[in-house]
C-alpha cells in the first residue's frame, strides 16, 4: 500500500468529516449548541464498575451513560456522533458499540480486547484497562492515540491473540477490506467476537465518489453498505447486524422512508431498500434507545462477528 504519511491510515473518525457536517446541519436547523467537553474524567475512571453491572432505570434523570454512569439529559441533539456525556464525552455510538457487547455475552471481565482507534481518551482506556486486558491500537498514531501501532492487512500479532475486538469506524480507512477481515479472524480466538463499527450512509458499498477524509486527513476507501456482510462472511464469520427494536420494526414494515426527516448525510431511503431483514437483531428496546441516546434507529447499527469455535 501507499506508504506517505496519511495514505491507508486506519485512524478512526474523530472529529469526522460526518460529525463535522452533522454539527452544522444541527446548528442550522435546531440552534444546538455545541458539545460540552469532558470534565475530571478521571474520577469516574479510577472506580469504573463492571459494564454489565446493570443501569438503573429512567428515574427523575432521563439520559444515562452505560461507560461513566453519569445520568442526566443528553442536549446536544440525537444523533450517532452526538447525545455526549458530559463527564466522559462518549458518544452515541460509542455507547452503542459498548453496548452490542455486553448485551450479547455474558460478563467476561478479564478477556483479552483488542480496540482499534478508540475515539475516547485516557479515561475510558483506562476503565477498560480495568475491566479487560485491554489494547488500543491504530496505524500511524496520528488522528488517534493508540499504545501500539498496528496495520490491520497485516497485523503484528500470533494467531488468536485476542478474545474480543472492538472496531470503530475504521475500516472505511483500509484500502483492502478482505485482508483487513482475514487478518482480524486469524488473530482472533475461536469463539471470539469482534463488533465492527462502520459509518452506514447508504445501502450498497462504494468508493467515495469524491475525495473524502475523516480525522486529519485520514482518507476514506470505502463507504460501506449492507453488503460488507457478504465480505464478513467469506472470511469465515458469523455474523448479525444488531440494531434498535425500531430499525427491526421499521424495516420489517417495509416502510421506503424514514418517517421523519433524515440527517442529510444519511440515505434511509437507500439503506431501507437494501437491508437484509434476516441478519437483524434487536439488542435494544425503545426504553434503552431513549435511556443511552441510540437515535435515530438508523444510526446504530453494529454487526457482530463470531468466529467459529471449529
Ligand atoms: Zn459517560
């Protein structure tokens, strides 16, 4: 691959070009105000208890965050790069990719987890330092800060070195989608997971039709459609796309639209004509979508990726 600096960085989003864009369309339309930063992530960090332990339920604080425990009213809009917790700064998404995991495993403290290009800082690493052997990676340390630097075509790691892999919004930065997957399954374990995370804008996979870049200049290969199953399972996983009882519903219905309107940068239309309804699994009721911010349904979606024990 391409060797000069940014070419072929899987450095996830960060302050994406969609977060961007999406900041604008929300202050335009709705007048909302900016993210409000992290404070003293650290408290939160250093006594984080188990994510399985349950949250509780909506009480007077209608929002809560399944990573800090922080509860309270997300009021920076309902979108996957916003509804941020103000004491750790986790995202929807992040929270939703949290939450595929723990929802479909029973409590594992301890495992072996490997995350590729975490968006969150020294706090989070250091909660899931607590709750896992953890290890965050990423390319060229640039955009994101990882403890070591891995290529995910080529990853520097003995064959199932991991139990778990948490991938965020990173592999729309890797030119060779199926080195990349094979590449994950052969450092997995047997029976090992990984939750990937892509940015789903539209139903069929495509390059960008023009130059586009996430983060600092991290350039995007592809922009991934339902179809990235098909390139899952040709390595060898099993797989479901775990989403929100209302994008079960909603594409069960065969509804062509979304019933209200869509963020710009997200083709409903196209990704509701393209959806496999047989892949769906609903890992959250619109209780936990409105308690942790999982809106709109669209948005959040995460496949899971099993390799066989055999
Ligand atoms: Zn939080």
């Amino acid at each position: 691959m391409a060797a000069h600096p940014g070419q072929g960085s899987v450095a996830s989003c960060g302050m994406s070009l969609l977060r961007r864009v999406a900041r604008r369309v929300l202050r335009r339309h709705r007048s909302v105000p900016a993210a409000t930063p992290a404070a003293a992530p650290a408290a939160w960090a250093g006594s984080a208890v188990s994510p399985w332990a349950v949250v509780a339920p909506r009480t007077a604080a209608p929002n809560a965050c399944l990573v800090c425990r922080w509860e309270g009213e997300y009021t920076d809009g309902w979108h996957a790069e916003f509804a941020t917790c103000p004491q750790c700064g986790s995202v929807a998404r992040d929270r939703f990719l949290l939450w595929c995991y723990i929802s479909r495993n029973p409590e594992q403290l301890g495992v072996r987890l490997l995350e590729t290009s975490p968006r969150m800082g020294e706090a989070y690493r250091t909660a899931m330092g607590r709750w896992f052997d953890y290890l965050c990676s990423d390319y060229d340390l640039s955009a994101h800060k990882g403890v070591v630097q891995l290529d995910l075509q080529a990853i520097a790691r003995p064959d199932a070195s991991f139990d778990v892999i948490l991938t965020p919004h990173v592999l729309e930065h890797v030119p060779d989608t199926g080195a990349a997957l094979r590449e994950i399954y052969r450092v997995l374990a047997p029976g090992g997971r990984m939750y990937l995370q892509v940015p789903l804008l539209q139903g069929h996979t495509a390059p960008p039709t023009t130059p586009e870049f996430h983060g600092d200049n991290t350039p995007v290969f592809w922009r991934f459609g339902f179809d990235l199953v098909d390139h899952l399972r040709a390595v060898g996983f099993q797989t479901s796309l775990l989403c929100t009882a209302e994008w079960l519903h909603t594409v069960r219905s065969g509804a062509t639209d979304w019933p209200t309107r869509c963020s710009q940068e997200f083709d409903v239309a196209s990704m509701l004509a393209a959806a496999r309804v047989d892949d769906l699994v609903a890992v959250a009721d619109d209780a936990a979508a409105a308690r942790f911010g999982f809106l709109p349904a669209y948005m959040h979606l995460t496949w899971e990726c099993v390799k066989p024990l055999a």
